[in-house]
C-alpha cells in the first residue's frame, strides 16, 4: 500500500495545529482516526515524523522534512482540482441561497471567490428565512442552497458538508461565567429567535422535548439586527451557530457556553436543483462552500481553553 492523499492531509494538518485534538477539529473526523492515519504514514516512512513537545506537537526530523513535500503535493492537487472545476463552465447566473447566519459568515467570500472556484462571477447570494429559501429552491427560483439538515425533495441534490456546533448565548452580564451551562438552565432562560422555525428554534425545542423540560421563553422577532441588539443588550439569550454572532463575539459584546448534556450540533448541507447536479459548477460548489466555512471557523478562537473563565486574580 502506498502513501494516500489523506494521510498527507493529516499529517500537515497536525503539524500546522501543533495538536491532534485540534487537527481533528478542523478535519471534521475523530482524534482516533487521525492517530491512525499519522501511524501508517510513519509505518510506509519507516521512521517517527512527530512528537511531543513543551508546545505541543511538533515535527522530527524526519517530519521536517516530508512537510514542505506533503504541503507541495496538496497545493498541486487543490490546483489541480480548481482546473477541473473551471472547465466547461458556462456564464450563466448561479442563485446561491443562505440564511442570514452563512451570508454573515462567508457571504463577501463567496461573491470574491465564485469566479476562482466555480469558474463565473456571475453568482447572487440571496438572502433568507430558511423555510422561504427551501421553498424558493423547490419552485425553481434558486439554483442552490446552504443550510442545516435541508429536506429532501424530488427536485432538488443534497450533500452534506460538515457538522456545526450551536452554542447557548447572552451578554456577558447574563453569564455565570463557566464554560458550560446546563440545558435546565437554557431553557429557563429570556430565549429569542430570529423567526419561528428558524435553525435554532428548531434546536430548542429539540432539547426541550429530548429533556421534557419546556421552554420558559421563547420570544421570536422576523429581524437579524433587533435579534443581534436584544442578545447585546442582555434582553434576551438564544441557541446559536456561531456565524450568527461572530462580530459580537469577537467584540465581547456577548458570550458563548456549551450546553452540557445536550449534543448541539446540526449537519451544514447544500442543496442543489437536479437538474444542474452534473454542471461544473454543481460539482464544485460543495467543497467550494465546505472550504469558505472552515476557513470561517478558523477565525474564530473557540476551544476549551477560550470557554474557561478568567483565572481571579
């Protein structure tokens, strides 16, 4: 058996992350299965390529030497790959649909990079409730769509892209200031959504029925900013993916925790009209979207350490 692509991807992602825990984040698989991987590089090598170290995990030298190789090989094939998306590709206008949280999230980089990746510059990101895109894309009015767990429809080609995290988040005033907050807690809270089964209502009354806990609250406004102002002004809490909030967060305007107890995440899909399944830019949009909302991700610095509270001084 030979070197695969994929223990390549491990192996430099690992190394760039200092961490296998985090490398794994970023892949989207299991620590194990990055372990794995790392090890049969190392058997086809013949010799250790990383170790531990004050820093974490860093390359020998044996490593040291087959990453910049690996990092080449990769970057050939990601051009490689954009080549192929590129040809046959036709000027014709491509109507992505997102819901506000993925328009905020990556909304400028997908107008910027459509040309690059999709081979046009002619795309309109149109901007939605989720129920109302899903419908617009049944009807024929969209050609594509992001979301999480999209229905499935005769007419329309679902892929799955990774899983996203939701949070539980509020004004920094409203936080116990741990990094976990259990789901009797959230569901006791002053929630408010952005639209009623919007992603995270939908979530919340999940956790509320997996618990038989009901909800305390549950106010809904039909506007992005309002929502965004109410969580900032601790006039109420919600159930989040993290794009929804991004600027706020990085800005300290309000805090997240995890909810202990209760597994949050929900599977990022696109959705594409049947009938342009098989154009070029169909097959490349996935890894397209994929790419642009783990680049996204990577902005923002939310591991264990960054949801622990500050130490008292």
């Amino acid at each position: 058996m030979g070197v695969s692509l994929r223990q390549l991807e491990y192996f430099v992602t690992v190394a760039e992350a200092g961490s296998i825990t985090r490398a794994a984040e970023l892949l989207h698989v299991t620590p194990t299965a990055v372990s794995l991987q790392i090890r049969l590089l190392e058997d086809l090598v013949g010799a250790p390529l990383l170790t531990r170290h004050s820093r974490g995990i860093v390359a020998t030298d044996a490593g040291s030497q087959l990453l910049p190789q690996a990092s080449q090989i990769l970057d050939m094939i990601e051009k490689m790959e954009n080549s192929f998306q590129r040809m046959g590709t036709t000027a014709r206008e491509i109507r992505l649909g997102a819901p506000p949280a993925f328009s905020r999230l990556i909304g400028v980089e997908v107008i910027e990079g459509a040309e690059k990746w999709l081979g046009t510059p002619h795309l309109s990101l149109i901007e939605g409730w989720t129920r109302e895109l899903e419908l617009r894309l049944e009807r024929g009015e969209l050609d594509c769509l992001i979301g999480w767990e999209l229905p499935r429809h005769p007419e329309v080609h679902v892929t799955a892209l990774l899983e996203d995290q939701f949070y539980y988040v509020c004004a920094p005033e409203l936080s116990s200031g741990t990094p976990t907050i259990s789901l009797a807690e959230v569901l006791r809270s002053p929630l408010v959504f952005y639209g009623k089964n919007s992603v995270s209502w939908r979530v919340a009354q999940d956790a509320a029925q997996s618990a038989g806990i009901p909800i305390m609250s549950e106010r809904q406004v039909e506007s992005i900013e309002v929502w965004r102002s109410l969580l900032c002004r601790g006039l109420g809490t919600s159930i989040v993916p993290i794009g929804s909030i991004r600027d706020e967060y990085l800005h300290g305007e309000v805090v997240i925790q995890k909810i202990a107890g209760y597994s949050a995440t929900r599977m990022v899909e696109v959705a594409v009209r049947l009938e342009h399944k098989n154009e070029p830019w169909a097959l490349a949009i996935s890894d397209f979207l994929r790419k642009l909302v783990l680049e996204a991700q990577k902005t923002l610095p939310i591991t264990e350490a960054t949801l622990q509270p500050e130490p008292e001084a």
